[in-house]
C-alpha cells in the first residue's frame, strides 16, 4: 500500500514536469532521496536482566531476535509539489516514505507513509494537515493470555495531525500542533488497542547563526481494548505479558540547538537535541489484579548530537550520536527489572535533491 501510493505520487510529479505549460508559473516540483544507515545497541529495549539471559541462553522462551544490537538502513523518498494558486500565499503538497532494512533481525524490518498538506496565510501564518501510516511494526514475543502460547506482539498506526505556525518576526516563531493516533495490534493482543490525543507547544529563536528551539506535549492514551473481565490466568508470569488497562497521561519536553558554522565559504550545522518525558499510567485496578499498570511511572530520555555538512550543491551528509533510557517505577517490583533499559547509538546519512 505504501509503495503503491507513492508510485502514483512520483508518477503525477513526472506527469507535471514533462508537461510545464499546464502549471502555474511559479510552482515547482522536488524530489529528495536518502539513505541512512544506523546502529542500535538495544534494539528491543531489553533490561539488564533480560539481556543477560539472552546471551546465556537461559530465556524461558526464547527470543526470535538472533543479537541484541543491529544495524539498519532506511531508504527514503520526499517528494513535494510547491505552487501558489491562492491570493493568500503559498502551498504545499508533500509526500514521503520510508523503507528499512535491518542486518541481523529482518523481523524488525519495517516501512511508514506520511503525507502533508501546507499552507500560508498572509506571511506570518502557516498552517499544515498531515497523515501518517505504519502497516506493522515489531515489539517482542508475548504470552497471549487465551492460548497460553507464545506470540509475536505487532501493531499498526493511523495517526492525523495538524500544525498552526506564527512567525510574526525572522528571528522567533510560535508552533502548535494536535495529533490523533489509532493503534490496532494483531490478533492475539486486540487487548492492547487503543487511540491516543495529543497536543504541544514550540518556540523557536534565531540569533545570527544559532537556533534554539523548546517545546512541550501533552499526551493521553485510551486503552480502547481492554476488557476489565479479563484476567491473566493463574500460574502466567507477569513479565510473559502486558495485559491489563494501559490508560496513560504523558508529559514531554524538548529541547535543541543548532549552530551555523562556515567553513571554505560552505555552511555546516552542529547541534544537539534532548527529549525527556514522563509516562503515569492511570488505571483504577487494584495492585493484586494488574501489577503491571498499577502506580506505574516511567521516565525516559533521549540525547543525540550531529553534524550536516554539504559534499555538493545537492548531496548533504550528515553524522550522529545518540543515548537513551528509561526507568520505570509500579506496585511490583519485577516491573523494573524488565522495563528498565539503556540504548545508545550512532547513524550516518546522506541525502540527495534529485530535482
């Protein structure tokens, strides 16, 4: 489905650019093809515990990955057709999609398809309507609660969003975004379902050659799947399964920086960008009968650093570094010998304007 909806994307952008007459005069079409390749130390999150059982062999079930750490290559196309048919300003259509690849763990291998709408209102005002879809997306192995048997854990993402931009002056500008999300996971954990809100706040500041931005979002999760009839079966150990009422509220923070640097009359970017949020899942079950969820907290944090250096007027290269973990705090204690972990990687990309 993917494929098949940016086929017909690329296509209509050849169509407009073999025939120019047909466009208005000051529209334009760009297409950016990239390939970035990146390391993943942790690539399921595992604990400490759980990594340590992975290398001993001494997992109850064992898992499908084949290492804990991987390498993975995206390949992405970005299309857009910019043009100006409205007195108000211009407009933008953009699609992009996303292809990766992964060494060692193919079962990880995954593929997501957005789609934008942009508009400008007046110079200081603009405003974006946007749809993002990911068919399947990879967790681990859980114990399905009805068989008793081991299964894999996968879920699909609708997700819709819109974004309103105030710039009322060149060196600041205002961001307000919304998001809806639809997780519908496979057959054996219709359980874990659910739809997700989202709304946040952005300023962003320009001085010279810096950049600054900070932000804030807001998050509540609705576990529409769960069925509070549902109980594990005796004997089920907790860690084998997530089941129980998922409802969550969640701060996010965000904070970056981005320097312009001039080297041989060329322009490169140095930043860092910092994310920290903190998840409080809110189910009103007892601790006895869902442990997993009950006065559960988890906090979790990403940074990274990078550099964007041009090789030419159309290929841009860019290197990264980045940590995260997160810990975890609920009625049993088991909770935080499984879902605590560390993670810590690098990448490089490059990326090419085609047109």
């Amino acid at each position: 489905m993917i494929g098949a909806l940016l086929l017909i994307f690329l296509l209509s952008l050849s169509g407009w650019s073999e025939a120019p007459a047909a466009l208005p005069p000051d529209s334009r079409t760009t297409v950016e093809l990239t390939c970035r390749g990146s390391y993943d130390s942790n690539l399921l999150h595992y604990s400490t515990r759980d990594r340590e059982r992975f290398l001993d062999q001494t997992e109850p079930h064992p898992s499908p990955i084949r290492s804990l750490d991987d390498w993975r290559t995206d390949f992405k196309v970005n299309a857009a057709w910019q043009f100006r048919e409205l007195s108000l300003g211009g407009s933008e259509l953009r699609a992009v999609a996303d292809f990766a690849q992964h060494a060692m763990n193919p079962i990880k291998n995954l593929g997501w398809l957005s789609l934008t709408a942009a508009q400008d209102f007046g110079g200081d005002w603009n405003a974006a309507l946007g749809y993002f879809y990911e068919p399947g997306f990879y967790i681990r192995d859980y114990r399905d609660m009805h068989s008793n048997e081991f299964h894999r854990a996968k879920f699909s993402l609708n997700q819709w969003s819109g974004r309103l931009r105030w710039r009322p002056v060149k060196w600041g500008e205002l961001n307000c975004s919304g998001k809806s999300k639809q997780y519908f996971y496979n057959g054996y954990f219709t359980e874990y379902d659910g739809r997700a809100g989202e709304g946040g706040l952005e300023s962003v500041y320009r001085s010279r050659d810096w950049r600054f931005s900070m932000g804030w979002t807001y998050s509540e999760f609705n576990n529409t799947g769960f069925n509070s009839v549902d109980r594990l079966p005796p004997g089920l150990n907790l860690e084998d399964n997530d089941a129980g009422d998922g409802d969550w509220r969640e701060d996010e923070l965000t904070a970056s920086a981005r320097r312009t640097l001039r080297i041989k009359d060329q322009k490169v970017f140095v930043g860092s960008h910092l994310t920290w949020s903190s998840r409080y899942y809110t189910t009103q079950q007892p601790p006895e009968i869902d442990p997993i969820h009950h006065g559960r907290r988890d906090v979790s944090y990403t940074l990274d650093l990078f550099i964007q250096s041009p090789i030419t007027e159309r290929v841009l290269l860019e290197s990264g570094v980045e940590t995260g973990r997160r810990r975890t705090k609920a009625a049993d204690p088991i909770v935080s010998e499984v879902k605590n972990y560390n993670r810590w990687g690098y990448w490089l990309e490059l990326a090419y304007q085609l047109r």
